[in-house]
C-alpha cells in the first residue's frame, strides 16, 4: 500500500486574518484562495520550501461547535510539527513579527526544538532535526 497525507485542515476565525498570519509572519505560501460561495472559500497555504509536501486547507469554523475548537484542535497538546534548516534564524524571524514562543530553543535527543503559538492558540513545535 502506498499512501500518503497530503492535506489537514485548521479551523479559523477569519480567512483573510489567517493568510495574514501564515504568510507575514511564518513565509509560508498561499497556494490557493478560490471562493465557492458566499461565505466559503477554497484556501490553502504550505511552507515555503514544501513543494510538494502536504498543505493546510484554513477552514472557516461555521458553527458554534467548530467555532469552540479554534485554537485547540487536539485539547491542548501540540498540533503541528514544523522542521527547519535553522532554527535559531527562524526563531529570531518570527519573534521580530510578534510570533508568541513558549520558552526557548532547548536541544533534545532529535534536534532543536521550541513551541509556538499560532494566531488562534494552536501549538506548533518548531524543530531543527539533528543531521544524520
């Protein structure tokens, strides 16, 4: 079987703050904004350097339920997990953009690691992977 993850979805408050914030402050790329009704849009963004890698579809919470969840999609526990060439350059980055850390770069048996949070809450580690 060969199967891949190609796409996950993070609910948001507001389209167009979201963009904002993922391509601002963390460089990612919009991909794509296409509008399928009124009040619906198609967007999805990806970091730069992924090509190819798996997308985040931002999806606009549409009920009360979906609307609780933002920010805190998997009940307080890291979401996501972002690897990087240099974690003390993209530290420093996203800090002089208003990016709220959760401590500080601290080594672990896998690399450089520090938490961070998104414009909702959600927790995000930002990892330098040792180089083997």
């Amino acid at each position: 079987m060969n199967q891949q993850l190609i796409q996950i979805s993070v609910l948001v408050r507001d389209y167009d703050e979201a963009i904002v914030f993922y391509t601002q402050k963390l460089g990612f790329v919009l991909l794509e904004d296409t509008p399928l009704s009124e009040t619906k849009r198609w967007v999805r963004i990806q970091p730069d350097g992924n090509q190819g890698g798996c997308t985040i579809l931002l999806a606009k919470a549409v009920n009360a339920e979906q609307i609780l969840a933002i920010g805190n999609q998997t009940g307080g526990r890291v979401f996501l997990f972002l690897h990087t060439d240099n974690i003390d350059r993209d530290y420093i980055n996203y800090k002089s953009k208003g990016v709220e850390f959760i401590g500080e770069p601290r080594s672990e048996n896998y690399g450089k690691v520090v938490v961070f949070r998104d414009i909702y809450g959600n927790l995000w580690d930002l990892i330098e992977p040792i180089k083997e």
